[in-house]
C-alpha cells in the first residue's frame, strides 16, 4: 500500500508536474465554460486599456480644444465603456469560478469514490483528519487555480502586451523609459515570490496539523474525558494555534514588506516617466510614430496604462504561486483517486447465490506486517447452521479471524471457501452483503434510531424496522426515548448506552437477515437485565443461519456447535463445551480464569 502521508515539496517537482498536467486535462473537460470566462476576462482588461484612450482625448481634444460637446461625448464613452466592462466582469467571474467548481466536484467525486473502494485495512491504518484534509482543503486549492489562476494566466500576458500596444502608439521613447524600471519590479517581484512561496508552504502544513488535531481530538473526546485530558490537550492545541498565527505572522511580515515595495518601485517608475514626459511637454518634443508633440492627455493616458502593466507584472507572482500550490494538492488528490484497492476483484469473479453455511479456512495464514504472522495453518470446516464460538485470550487472533471471511484482508497463503467457491474468486458484492456482523463495539451514525437500524437494509418499511427492533429487546428503550425512533442519535452515538447501541446493531443485522452472522461478544460491562436481553437478542439472530461468535459468555459458547480454541494465532483445542472441559487443556485453564466470570 502506498504510504500517502507526503508533504508538500518546495518547488515543482517531476511528480507534481505530472500531476499538473492530469490536472490540466481535467480542467480541459470544462473548456467550453472556462474560455468563455477568460474570454470575458481579457474584454475586461482590454476596456480598461480603452480607457486610458479615452483620458488622452478627453483632455487633448475637449479640454485642450475648449470643446463642450465632445466634453460630453467622452464623458459618456467612459460611462458606457465601463457599463460593458461590467457586464464581461459578471461573465468571466461567473464562468470561470462555475468551472472552477466543476473541476472541484469530479475530483472530490473521484476521490470519495476512490476512498469507498479501498479495503477494510486502508482504513484501519489511517488517520481519518489526513483523509478529510485531503477531500475538502486540497481540492479547494486546486479550485482556487482552475478559478482565477488559470484565466489570469490567460489574461495577464494580454493586459501586458495590449497596454504596451498603447503605450507605444502614445510615446514611444516613454515606453522604452518604462522598459528600463520593469526589470527592477520584476526582480523584486521574483525575490518575494520565492519567500512567500517558502512560507506559504509551511502555512499551508502548520494549517494541515492543527486540522488533524482537531479532527483527531473531537472524535476521541470520550478517551480525553476519561482520561481527564482536556487541560493537557487545551494546552496541546493552544500550542499548535499559536504556531499557526506565528506562521500566518510571518507570511504576513514578507507581504507587508514586498508588496509596498514593488509599489514604490512602480511609484519611482511612473514618477520617471512624469518627470521625462512632463520635460517633454515643455520642449515640444516630436513622437516620431504620429510625428506631432507629446500631449498632456497622452502622458495621462500612458500613465494609466503603464499603472495598469506595474500591477499585472505584480500579479505574475501570483499565478505562479497558485500553480505551484495547486499543482501540489493535485498531486495529493490523484494519490487519492489512482490508488489501487488492495483487495481487488478479479474479472471473471464468479456469483456466489445463496450461501447454506458451507464454509472453509484451508491452511490459513495470514500477517497485517510481513515480520509477524498472525494466523498460522488455521484448518476450520463448518456446515450449515452451526454456531462456531471462537475463544482465546487477547491477541490471540479470533477478530483476525473473523475478518478473513468478508474478505476485509486477503490470506497470505491456504484459502478460505464459501460454498467450495474461493473468496478470492467471487464476486465481492455477491457474498458480503449475505453476512452480517455485529462488532465488539458498535459506532452508530449521527441520524435517527430508524435510520441506523435500516442501515441494514436500506429500503425497509418502518414495520419491518420495529420487528427487528422488538426482535432484539431494543423496541421498549427506544419507545422511551424522547422521539422514538425518530430520536437523533449523537455523533457517535453517545447518548445511547453501550448495551442499548449493541442492541441496535442486532437489530441491524435482525433486519438484515445474513446468511453468515458474525458476532464479536462485548466484554464490556453491560448491567445484568442488559445483559440478558442481549443475550436473548442474540439467540433468537443466531437461529437459522451460520454463526461465527467471538465468545466470552458461557451460555453462548456452551450452546456452540463447535469451539475453537486460539492461542497466538493458531487453533490448540476444537471441540464442544464438555468435551473440552473433561480435556482439562488450554480450554479448561482459560474457562477457569476468565470465561465463568461472563456466566449470568
Ligand atoms: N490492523 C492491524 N494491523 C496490525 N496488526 C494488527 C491489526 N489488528 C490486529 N493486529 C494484531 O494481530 C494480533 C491478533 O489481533 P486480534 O485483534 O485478532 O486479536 P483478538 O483475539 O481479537 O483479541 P481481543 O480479544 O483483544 O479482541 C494482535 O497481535 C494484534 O496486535
Ligand atoms: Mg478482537
């Protein structure tokens, strides 16, 4: 499996600019919309180019020739220059931050998609706050580029070219003037881009820490309480908040100095061309393109335009900046989508019907890390309708075990068989959903009782929801709650009690209706009258199906059909209760230290 905990590297590197360009594809997918946005944007750019036309004659032509009328004329012409100007800014905002949205939308898609698909173990390896930050905070940079970087690089080029185009036609010789100033902008501009590249980078990771703090905390805050930790890790996220706003500070510094900066450096700029035009204007020097004196209005007009290409050389900085970021969340996000499931499907996968219960681990072994094999030459035949209870001590390897038979991890070597069919050979979709299991501890999502309990089969009417629920003794507590079964349950279920949620998760499978039940017991301390519900729960699941019972509860595993006996990852002793018993080995030692105790 892909280790997909990298951080982002400074600069491009070759994987994010072939991230870049799958990126770029994508956006192509949405062209249609995006030219037309930076179509817009460009006749934006260009009527603020006109304007400054518009000032030369303005003051050359009606004020310097006294004229009322064309006074009036350009007056309006700058009113409805900039009436239309409007009208493209709404188009190219509009379009191009719809496409921007767009790209977002498949690539978050994808990449949920992409997550659905990956195994059982993906998830049991990974921090959820890296996953989410990935979802929703990397593609929001990369949408912030497909929005406004990728039209700017569009359009800054245009602006530039098309006000020099100007500034030529205006004066010549104070365009070359201008010439000399962009170079020094430019340099500065290079030089800050660089360190608030730096320094957005840390940002952006300081940012993705305190995220996966938070993300990690407040779904834990159960273990913080009891624990009573809330001081130490008040403490923890003041720490890490406070780097945040370090960081934020220091970007901030290298804004606050650069910027200002190249302004200067613009203001010095334009004072220089003031000051040689102006001189210009008192001589009567000729502009050897129109061959007639430099006007005050042009002076005016190459001023605005000259202002105009300062702040677009600025914005350069930008653009690329944007890209670097976006190229690198690209990057993290095709991660994401292109990961391979490591429990992969083959293509001739055959249709496992209906299971009866005939099911087989042949020589099963099995390890999560290479070095340390957790299941050794497990040989299991079970038929139809049996109860297989599954003792051993801790880490012993019994949810190993039950992990193998919805395929959530694949074997190392041997097999296991479900209707003589090797799982590995059948259709995932096929089988699974004939297998119901009720976890040791059951996390409930936050949306109504109802809603939890039809999560084992969606689609089923309330009737059949309140059977299941009277079938696992969980009708008469829910009734009681303040809604029924319309009660919202909290994130993660804690209002609801440990016995009350296991309760619900019977009912879930009840509703199911698996033809394989795997059950992982709770150990946890249910009170008694709990205890026997569920206990009475579970029979009345267990009958007509093949059960799988990770067992900690005399009754179930006396009831068993047949008893497997674990003991670091390999089955010592097989057999029934009483057999076992008079066997006077592993089983009797560990039925006489701990399992009596879960007798009621
Ligand atoms: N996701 C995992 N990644 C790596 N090792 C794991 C993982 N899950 C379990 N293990 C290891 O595999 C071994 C068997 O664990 P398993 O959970 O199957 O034990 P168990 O018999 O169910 O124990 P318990 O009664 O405490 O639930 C243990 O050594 C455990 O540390
Ligand atoms: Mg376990």
């Amino acid at each position: 499996m892909e280790d997909i905990l990298i951080t982002e590297k400074i600069g491009l590197t070759e994987s994010s600019k072939k991230a870049g360009k799958k990126l770029l594809a994508q956006v192509w997918r949405y062209k249609k919309t995006l030219i037309g946005g930076m179509v817009c944007s460009v006749f934006m750019t260009l009527m603020f180019n006109a304007s400054a036309l518009i000032v030369k004659n303005f003051i050359d032509d009606a004020l310097g020739a006294k004229n009322i009328e064309k006074l009036v004329f350009y007056s309006w012409l700058m009113v409805a220059i900039f009436a239309v100007r409007w009208v493209f800014a709404y188009f190219a905002t509009y379009l191009t931050t719809l496409g921007g949205l767009k790209v977002v939308e498949e690539l978050r898609n994808k990449c949920y998609t992409s997550l659905q698909g990956m195994s059982f173990g993906f998830f049991e390896n990974r921090r959820v706050g890296e996953l989410v930050s990935r979802i929703s905070n990397d593609t929001g940079v990369v949408q912030m580029f497909v929005t406004s970087g990728v039209s700017e690089a569009f359009r800054i080029p245009i602006a530039i070219i098309s006000g020099l185009g100007i500034a030529i036609y205006m004066s010549p010789k104070l365009t070359l003037y201008a010439f000399i100033v962009l170079p020094a902008i430019a340099g500065v501009v290079a030089i800050a881009g660089k360190m608030m590249k730096n320094a957005s980078i840390i940002l952006q990771e300081q940012i993705a820490s305190l995220n996966v703090i938070l993300t990690e905390i407040l779904s834990s805050m159960h273990i913080v309480k009891s624990f009573s930790m809330e001081e130490y890790e008040i403490e923890r996220f003041a720490k890490e908040n406070n780097l945040t706003v370090e960081t934020t500070l220091t970007q901030v510094k290298i804004r606050a100095l650069y910027s200002p900066m190249v302004e200067l450096l613009g203001a010095c700029g334009l004072a220089f061309i003031l000051w040689v035009g102006g001189k210009d204007i008192i001589n009567g020097a000729i502009n050897p393109i129109s061959g007639k004196p430099l006007t005050t209005g042009a002076l005016l007009g190459i001023f605005i335009v000259l202002q105009q290409i300062f702040t677009q050389v600025n914005r350069i900085n930008h653009v690329n900046l944007s890209l670097q970021h976006a190229f690198a969340a690209a990057e993290r996000t095709f991660e994401i989508i292109d990961m391979k499931p490591d429990i992969r499907e083959k293509h001739n996968a055959v249709v496992i019907p209906e299971i009866m219960g005939n099911i087989e681990f042949k020589n099963v072994f099995f390890s999560y890390n290479p070095d340390e094999v957790v299941l050794h030459d497990i040989n299991v035949k079970v038929e139809p309708g049996m109860v297989v209870a599954l003792v051993g001590s801790s880490g012993s390897g019994k949810s190993t075990f039950a992990k193998l038979l919805p395929r959530f991890y694949d074997v190392d070597s041997g097999s296991v068989t479900i209707e003589g069919v090797d799982i590995r050979d059948a259709k995932i979709a096929s089988y699974r959903p004939q297998m119901g299991m009720v976890p040791q501890d059951t996390i409930l999502f936050c949306a109504t009782i109802k809603e939890n309990i039809a999560y084992g089969r969606i689609g089923a009417s309330d009737e059949e929801i309140y059977e299941a629920a009277k079938a696992a003794y969980a009708h008469d507590f829910i009734m009681e709650m303040p809604e029924g079964y319309d009660t919202m349950v909290g994130e993660r279920g804690v209002t609801v009690s440990g016995g009350q949620r296991q309760r619900i998760a019977i009912a879930r499978a009840i509703l199911k209706d698996p033809r394989i039940l795997i059950l992982d017991e709770a150990t946890s301390n249910v009170d008694n009258i709990s205890e026997k519900y569920i206990q009475k729960a579970l029979e009345k699941l267990m009958e007509s199906r093949t059960t799988f019972v990770i067992a900690h509860r005399l009754t179930t595993i006396r009831d068993a059909d047949i008893i497997l006996v674990m003991e670091n990852g390999r089955i010592v002793e097989r057999g029934r209760h009483d057999e076992l018993y008079e066997y006077n080995g592993a089983y009797r030692r560990l039925y006489d230290l701990t399992l009596q105790n879960g007798d009621d």
